[in-house]
C-alpha cells in the first residue's frame, strides 16, 4: 500500500498541555500554518498558509487522504486526524490511518518523536531539528506583549528567517517520523491492535458530558475556602507563607518543642494524632485540608472544557506503553477519588449554588466533599444512562489460571472471596470462621494485604508499600505474612522462576521457551513474549549480566517508571508474570 507520511505545524490560543488536543483544536482561532508531506517516502513536500496555493495544495492533501489505496501516517496521527479534519469541516474517515507514536509504543519505545529517535539510534541526519521548541514558542503560541513589543502574536512577516527555518522543521519531522516507522515495520502492529488504536480515537473523539454549573461552583468554593483556610493559618502562625515547608516546619518546632523530620502526608497524620497541642494539630488539619490535590482536577476539567459541554481526549491508548495499558490524561479518570457521603445530591446542589455556609453547616470538610463530588460530575448526555462496568479481582483471577492455582481457581468459581480464602490457605483457620464478629476475622486484613502485595514476587518491601506497617504489624510478622502466601500458593511461585529461567535460556541461547501457553524467544534486538491470546510483548534490547546478587539476570532498554527516563532496566520473575497478567 501506498504511504502518506505528514506533519502538520499549527496555531491555538489554547494550551494544549492543560487542555489537551480536542480543546486546542475546537478554539475559533485554531489554525493550520505548515503541512508537510511525502507520499511512499519521495521528497517532502511543504504547505505554507503564507503562499497564494496553500488551499489548493491542501485541496490535493484531502484527495489522498480520503484514497483508501493510501496508509496515513503520522506521529500521534490522532493529532493529525483531528487538526485535518477541522480544517476540512467534518471528521475524516478512520480506515487507513496508521500511529507512528502507537507502534513504538507497542514496542516498548518511548513516547516523543525526539525521544524515539534516539533510542531507535537514528543518524544525525534522520533526527528530529533541536530548534523545534523556541520556533513553536514564537509562532504556535500567543505572544505576551509589552511595552516594546506590543504583538499578540508574531507572524511569519515578522521573522522571515526563523520562518523559513520552521518551514525546515515541520519538513524534518516527517523524515525523522519515516525513517522511525521505516524501523518499526520489521514488526508490524497487528490488525487487531490497529482497531483498538482507532476505537480509542473514537471513544476520546466522543468524548464525555460534564456537570458545568458542578465545576463552576466546586472552583468557586475551593477557592473562597482556600481563601479563609490561609487567613487562619496565617493567624494562627503569624506566618507570611503558612504552605512553605520551610516556614511551617520552623514554627511546628518552636510550637511543640519537637523535631520535625518532613511535613509528608503520612508525617502529617502520625503528629495529627500524637501531638498534644490544640493550635499545632489544628495548623496541621488546615495543611491537610489545603493539600486535597484532588479538587485541582475541577481546574483540569474547566481547561479541558470543549465548546458543546463536553470533555474530549481523557484516555491514552498503550499510555502504559509494553503492556497496553490505557493511560488517563488531564483529569485522570483512571485515579478519582471514592465518593461515601451520605446525601450526595444536596451536596451537588450547595455546591452549584455557591452556599459555603450551609456546606460547612451540613458537610464540615468543604475540600473533602468537593473532592467526593469529582466523579459526580461526569454525567451522561440527556436521555442516556452511564453504564459503570468492572473486572471483580481480574488480576487475581488470571494469574490464578495461568499459574493453574487450582484452590485459588475454585473460589473465583464459586464464593470468590479470595481474602478470606487466601487467610484460611496461610493460617490453617476454616474459612467460615472469618468472618464479622469472630477472633478470626482480623486475619482477613492479613490475607488482603497478601493479596494485594505479594502475587508478582512481593515481599516486606511490598507489604510496606501497601501500607501493611500501618497496621501494626512487626517486620517478623511481615517476613511470615510473606512464607505464608508463598507456601500457599506454589503453583505462582513456580510460575516465576520459570518464566523467569524461559527468559534467560531464551536469551542465553536463541532457542524459543514455552511456560503455560506463554513462548519467550529471542528475535533481532528483542526478547518478545507472546501470550495465550497471541498478543506479544517486547523487551528492547535484552541482555544478561551478573547483578549484585551474583544472579544472571535479564536487563533490557525501557522507560524507568521513577525517572520517567529512557535507560536499562532489570527484570524478574515476578514482573515478568506482572506484565503478562
């Protein structure tokens, strides 16, 4: 087939980083300045907005890309697709367009066309133009102005050469884009991943109906009650900055005579409870209430905010990169906060009518229940209902099946009460003696954080991390909690050490390994794990070295989950059975 490759440099007065793609291209003064293209990777032809046959070279631009014997393809084509088909007047048809962006993903690259291109090692020459930034920031944006230099925006006539040097780089981004997908092709995305990439256009193209008067009001209140909250502390420290670290930390010292380590959430909480000091704990509660970091999603949901009411742009498919995970973006739906307070709709309604006085009257905690009502203010359009759907303990459930648990197995089939079920396995107690109201019950506290913590080689660490030192318990009840699980649960163990061993042999010797329906085999620069359903997993890279355990272990290139920073990356068993799962 046929490849269109494209990149397109434009013009909003939205800001696309808060308000994400769909906003910035739905804005009145939304336009497109440069197209650059190449058709089966013959020289790159430039559109420029500036020259008299702009429209009739977009014109031709529209007949290819609305030929089905042609492959659209660009660098986060959605961003594409959306801009082109503002400019056209309708939404473009979805068959044959193709995501650079996506399919480096789906291999495990990282996201950015820069990024990507050195990490793939293209020539110098292949590479994305280091000028791109300050060239965007001059003529993509609004320009602030001021006295000198009174411009609200700065026009190709007004800088010639750094025009003409924009008009270099949106040529270069498409060579960099098919010189990145020329690489990738060796292996292609399968058809059924290419659908889920265009149904995730649509879902995010759809987009979802907000509450407006909801985020009105929740922004009027957060910022009356942040208002009022400062003015105490303000009072009550003598402090010209209350939410300076520094400041606070220095005035909790003098105030109750104690070192403060850090003023961390959980710092917060522990003094909250210990300190015997009125004003001190109260400081501490208002720092806790200006902290709810949640409401700031009211901020992201107004920016966000399309013309028609409706939010577009919320999801990232492959966001969580090799696994194909969707990632949320801008309001992050994947992390919203549990709503549990009672009379929920008067909550909403004091809300939308600015009424601080009657929310602290009935509901005391004004950021708390602002943060309750976020997921309240998505709502379906008129005459639909939202139809909330979840997989019960869907991680439990397959690695019980694919480690072949068989008792594990028959409690999703049956009861599914895999807490309980797990604290019988471990402790030897008869399952229907956990329950409310009997001794035994405080073990199903012990077989949840099991759960949670240990299924992909979790130990204290782990259990730690899920807050199971919160509960009390001592580091020897921990590294028992730890035996316990592994005795009862042997067949995942097992499931480890020998995905674990597959991909090392794969690897070490080329030779393709086969673990419970799961193949490892070592291909060209990748170690790539195909699972049950035929999708396949790729590892950039891998090699084997001696770590400081004296082990071999696998270490591939791969995006660090704390630096957010392309580099190598060591692996295990049980992350390896965490990415298949």
């Amino acid at each position: 087939m046929i490849r269109l490759s494209i990149d397109l440099e434009t013009y909003s007065s939205v800001d696309i980083k808060k308000a994400g793609a769909y906003a910035y291209v739905r804005s009145p003064d939304f336009e497109i300045m440069l197209a650059a293209y190449s058709l089966d990777g013959g020289p790159v032809q430039i559109l420029d907005f500036t020259e008299p046959d702009f429209k009739a070279g977009m014109d031709l631009l529209y007949s290819l890309i609305t030929s089905e014997g042609i492959e659209k393809c660009a660098y986060n084509a959605t961003f594409e697709w959306l801009c082109l088909s503002k400019y056209y007047g309708h939404d473009l048809p979805l068959n044959g367009w193709a995501c650079t962006m996506h399919h480096g993903l789906y291999l495990g690259y990282p996201g950015g066309l820069a990024a990507i291109g050195d990490a793939i090692g293209l020539p110098q020459d292949k590479r994305k133009m280091g000028v791109g930034l300050s060239l965007i920031r001059k003529f993509c944006v609004p320009h602030k102005p001021s006295k000198k230099d009174p411009r609200v925006r700065i026009l190709p006539q007004h800088e010639p050469e750094k025009w003409q040097l924009f008009r270099e780089y949106c040529k270069q981004d498409v060579v960099t884009e098919m010189s990145i997908k020329n690489i990738l092709d060796r292996h292609p995305v399968p058809y059924d991943e290419m659908e889920l990439w265009r149904l995730d256009l649509i879902i995010n193209n759809t987009g979802v109906a907000v509450d407006e008067k909801l985020i009105e009001g929740a922004l009027y209140c957060s910022q009356a009650i942040t208002e009022s909250l400062m003015e105490e502390a303000k009072e009550i420290t003598g402090l010209s900055n209350p939410k300076s670290v520094q400041q606070l930390t220095k005035w909790l010292e003098e105030e109750t005579g104690e070192e403060v380590d850090n003023l961390r959430k959980e710092t917060v909480s522990g003094m909250i409870k210990d300190l015997d000091n009125e004003t001190a704990v109260r400081m501490l509660e208002i720092r806790q209430e200006l902290s709810k970091t949640s409401v700031k999603k009211y901020d992201a949901m107004k920016n966000a905010l399309c013309d028609d009411g409706r939010i577009r742009g919320l999801l990232q498919f492959y966001g969580g990169n090799r696994t194909g995970r969707w990632a949320g973006r801008l309001v992050q739906v994947q992390n919203l906060p549990r709503n549990h307070m009672d009379m929920i709709e008067l909550a909403r309604d004091l809300v939308k009518a600015k009424d601080l006085d009657s929310l602290k009257m009935v509901f005391g905690n004004i950021p708390d229940t602002l943060s309750q009502l976020i997921r309240t203010t998505f709502i379906p359009a008129q005459g639909n209902k939202f139809i909330v759907a979840d997989f019960s303990a869907i991680e439990a459930r397959v690695i019980a099946w694919l480690s072949g648990e068989g008792w594990r197995q028959e409690v999703f089939a049956t009861h599914g009460k895999i807490y309980e079920a797990s604290a019988s396995a471990m402790f030897g107690v008869p399952i229907d003696r956990i329950k409310k109201g009997n001794p035994e019950y405080e073990l199903r506290q012990k077989g949840k954080i099991a759960e949670l913590a240990l299924g992909y080689q979790g130990h204290v660490g782990a259990l730690k991390a899920m807050g199971a030192d919160k509960m009390g318990l001592s580091d020897d009840e921990l590294f028992d909690i730890v035996a316990r699980w592994r005795g009862s649960n042997k067949r995942i163990v097992e499931l480890w050490y020998r995905c674990e061993s597959a991909v090392l042999t794969a690897v070490r010797t080329g030779m393709a390994q086969n673990v419970n329906g799961c193949t490892f085999r070592k291909t060209d620069n990748f170690m790539i794990v195909t699972l049950p359903s035929g999708r396949e997993l790729f590892y950039i890279n891998p090699t084997l070295k001696i770590n400081e355990k004296g082990k071999e272990q696998m270490f591939y290139m791969g995006v660090e989950q704390g630096t957010k920073k392309w580099g190598e990356i060591g692996t295990y068993g049980g992350k390896i059975v965490e990415n298949i799962v």
